[in-house]
C-alpha cells in the first residue's frame, strides 16, 4: 500500500499540467462522493427505521382513519406522507356533517364513497408516492455522477500524457525506452485515481440504491393496503 501511495505520488509529480489537474478534480469528486455516501446512508437508516416503526403502529389500528385522527401524523416518511395527503384527501370528500362525525369518532356506518371518489383518492395517494420515491433518491445522482465520471477522466488524463510522451519522443529523435517509460508512467497516474474513486463508490452506490428499493418496496406495498382498506370501508357505504 504504501509502495502504491509512493508510486502515485512521484506520478503525480512528474506529470504535466493537464493530468495534475484530473487527478486534483477527481479527488475533490471523491471528497464530495465521499460526503454525500455518508449523509445518505444516515439518512435512509433512520428513513428505514422510522418506516418500519409507522407500518408497526399502523397495523394496530381498527380502521383507516384511527391513526390519523388520533396522532396526527408527522410527515418525517414516505408512508407517513402518503398516508397523511390521502386521508385529508379522503376527508375533503365527505359532507361536512359526516366528516364532523369522523373526526369526533361518533359514526362510522355513514361515510361512503362512490367508486369515482375512490379513484381520485387512489390518484392522491399514488401521486405522493411517485413524489416520495423521488425524494429518497435525492442525492444519488451526485454519487452515480462521480462514479462514472472519475475513470473517463482517469482515461483522458493517460491518453493526453500518452500524446504528450509520443510528442516528446519524437522531438528528440529516438526511441529509448528509458526516456519514455517515466512519461508513461506519469501518464497512468490519472487512470490508477480514477479507478481508486470509482470501485468504491460503486459498491457504496450499489448497497445505498438496495437500501432504496426496499424502502420503495414498503412504501408501494403500503400505499396499495391502503386504497384496499379505503374501498372495502368506504365504498359504497351509507347509501
């Protein structure tokens, strides 16, 4: 390791302009990778854990509403997000008087829906889930970005000092393998960095995008358990 680390050092300080400032431009991308890797990975863990914890309690409850109008959920999840817009949806649906009757938990027999009602809930209730989707995978792209760019960068630093050492070979007229290798080598400094930055941000980025699809996987399971119950406890009820 710490030969590698000399190796790139006296690389670096031998190559030219161009692949001095890849390799400066590739480590800022690793610090910000770096960065952002660990404020998302603190992040859907509590995500993750707060999910669960919602669903828990949820699954306790008698009917659709109780958690609602009982706790007044805080939208810090996904599902509690989605569950918060589709029963304030499902509330604005009802008559005032059986919406007073809800909210006061006196009645529960009167409320209903048509099926077209139930419909524009299902809309809410999968418009905030599409919006939710998006917003856990806020900050990935950064990640996929630095990923993808750090190689191709590494490539065009060792090509552009492979022309360099070519030109600088051909100027002097030979061919000795001993004035050139130097220049190669330098050349393959920004590869080497490139690499260094990518294939630990890809396994980061390949452990973070499963840790988002299992939340999306909650997320979607819940909110299709949720427009079930809203039709088996409101459609066509009371008319």
């Amino acid at each position: 390791m710490a030969l590698l680390a000399s190796s790139l050092i006296d690389g670096f300080a031998k190559s030219n302009f161009m692949g001095q400032g890849i390799v400066l431009a590739q480590l800022a991308g690793s610090v910000l990778m770096v960065a952002a890797v660990i404020g998302k990975w603190r992040t859907l863990l509590a995500y993750a854990h707060a999910t669960r914890r919602f669903l828990r309690d949820f699954s306790t409850c008698g009917d659709v509403l109780e958690y609602y109008l009982q706790r007044r959920p805080n939208v810090r999840t996904g599902v509690e997000g989605i569950y918060k817009e589709t029963c304030e949806r499902l509330l604005k649906l009802l008559t005032p008087d059986v919406r007073s009757l809800l909210v006061g938990r006196q009645s529960e027999g009167a409320a209903a829906l048509t099926a077209r009602e139930i419909e524009l809930v299902r809309g809410t209730c999968e418009h905030v889930l599409d919006e939710e989707e998006i917003r856990i995978g806020y900050g990935m792209g950064l990640i996929s970005t630095v990923v993808a760019l750090a190689p191709m960068l590494g490539l065009l630093g060792t090509v552009w000092g492979v022309l360099d050492a070519f030109a600088e070979m051909g100027a002097a007229g030979s061919a000795n393998l001993a004035t050139i290798a130097p220049s190669i080598s330098a050349a393959l400094v920004t590869t080497v960095v490139g690499l260094l930055v990518a294939i630990p941000g890809m396994a980061a980025f390949t452990r973070l995008n499963a840790l988002i699809r299992a939340i999306s996987a909650d997320m979607e399971g819940f909110a299709d358990e949720l427009i079930g119950r809203i039709a088996c406890e409101f459609q066509g009820r009371g008319a």
